[in-house]
C-alpha cells in the first residue's frame, strides 16, 4: 500500500485527512529541529527517504516550507522523481503531480 509522507505536526493546524484517499498518511515531521538547522534537517529527512518507495508513495507539500522543500529535493536527488501531493483549496483535494529530474541518472551517486 502506498504511503502518504507529510513534514507538519500532528497538532491539528495541518488537516491531511483526504490525502488518506491516495494511500496511509506516515508523518515524519523532524521535532525539536529549528528549519533553520538545515544541516541537522537535512541528516534527519535523509532516514526518511530512505523509507519512501518513489513508484508508489506521495510526499504532501504541507507543512513548514524549508522542512518541505528538503524533503522534496532530498528525494528527488535519491530517486530522480517524486510523487507529490498538492493542496488544491477549490476543491479541497490534493492532485497528484510527478516532479522529475530530467539530469539523474541511476549510479551517479
């Protein structure tokens, strides 16, 4: 089953619940990390795109804008796309977008 990764705190400010429909909401919101730290920010998201499958999950563009766009370009520096996940607020539903990165290439590690 796909897995829907969201950078925002589970403290209600962040309502995800209909990117459920696109697979099991997985939060890895770094705490305690300021997104100013993006040294630490960075190593920290690492562990977690490790755990993303780029076939099948999503990542949510919810939540603090540095955590995100770490996030995003981690991933699409590991994997060479990402499956995101973008609020549209007319129709209260995230749309589904593929970013790719037309210069990865496999092994180029």
């Amino acid at each position: 089953m796909s897995k829907v990764f969201v950078f925002a705190p589970a403290d209600g400010r962040f309502n995800v619940e209909s990117a459920a429909a696109y697979g099991v909401i997985t939060r890895r919101n770094p705490e305690g990390i300021s997104p100013f730290n993006t040294d630490q920010l960075t190593e920290t998201l690492s562990e977690t795109v490790d755990e993303i499958e780029p076939d099948s999950d999503f990542v949510t563009l919810t939540g603090n804008n540095i955590v995100v766009a770490l996030a995003v370009a981690l991933t699409l520096s590991a994997y060479g796309r990402v499956r995101l996940l973008i609020f549209d607020a007319r129709s209260s539903k995230y749309v589904e977008r593929t970013v790719t990165d037309p210069t990865w290439a496999q092994g180029d590690e």
